[in-house]
C-alpha cells in the first residue's frame, strides 16, 4: 500500500505527516483529538514550545484514555458477573408447578341460588306493581 501525506494541524501548527493510503480519516481523527488538548494548554497557558505542547497534549490523552479504559474494564467485570448470574440462572431447575386449587360450587348451590335469584325479582315486580297502584 502507498504512503501519502496529510496535513494536521495541532495547537496552531501544522505539521505534515505520512500514512498508509486510505487511512487519512483515522489520522485527522487523532490529530483532532490532540488538537484539542493542545489548544486547551494553549488557552491556559500560552505559547510554548512545539515538543512541550505535543508532550503534555499527549499526556493528557493518554490520562483520558487510561481513564476510559479502566472503566471499560469494569464494564467488561460487571459484564462477566452478569453473564454468570444468567448462566446460573438458565441452569437452574425450572421451579415446580404450583398447586392451584379451584374451588367448585355444587350444583344444588348453583341451583338453590338462581331459585332465590328468581324470587326476589318476583317480590321485586310485586313491589313496584303496588307501588304504581
């Protein structure tokens, strides 16, 4: 694969750099990601020397970066956890069934209610029948 050069820009320098052809977008990427660290030290602290502004720029990268992936490791610890608990949990014996019990009314009950059912509505039209009368 060929070489080319790209031109970046870092705290108000540019510098040209060489990468592998089709790879440009990755080193503009990092060049802005070390742009913005440097400008913050320019802001805080002014001009200064080119390897000095490199050198702290890319120490706080790589704080950030150490940063991050100490909590990708905890993320990838939780995650272990977690996926432990569920194969745990997927091996576990499925629970045995509960014993639901349905009570069953007898049928002379089913049959004794609709007769008083039948009854009251029976007093009830006998009441109203007086009551228009």
């Amino acid at each position: 694969m060929s070489q080319m050069e790209v031109q970046i820009t870092v705290g108000g320098r540019t510098f040209d750099v060489a990468c592998q052809q089709g790879e440009e977008q990755y080193l503009l990427t990092a060049a802005r990601m070390l742009d913005t660290e440097a400008q913050v030290l320019v802001d805080q602290i002014g001009r200064m020397p080119e390897s000095r502004m490199l050198l702290m720029a890319g120490l706080m990268l790589a704080d950030k970066t150490a940063g991050l992936e100490d909590r990708l490791r905890a993320a990838e610890d939780k995650l272990g956890e977690m996926s432990d608990e569920l194969r745990e949990l997927r091996e576990r014996p499925a629970p045995a069934p509960e014993k639901v019990e349905v009570p069953v009314v007898p049928r002379s009950v089913t049959d004794t209610l609709a007769e008083l059912a039948a009854r009251a509505e029976a007093v009830a039209e006998e009441v109203e029948g007086k009551a228009t009368s």
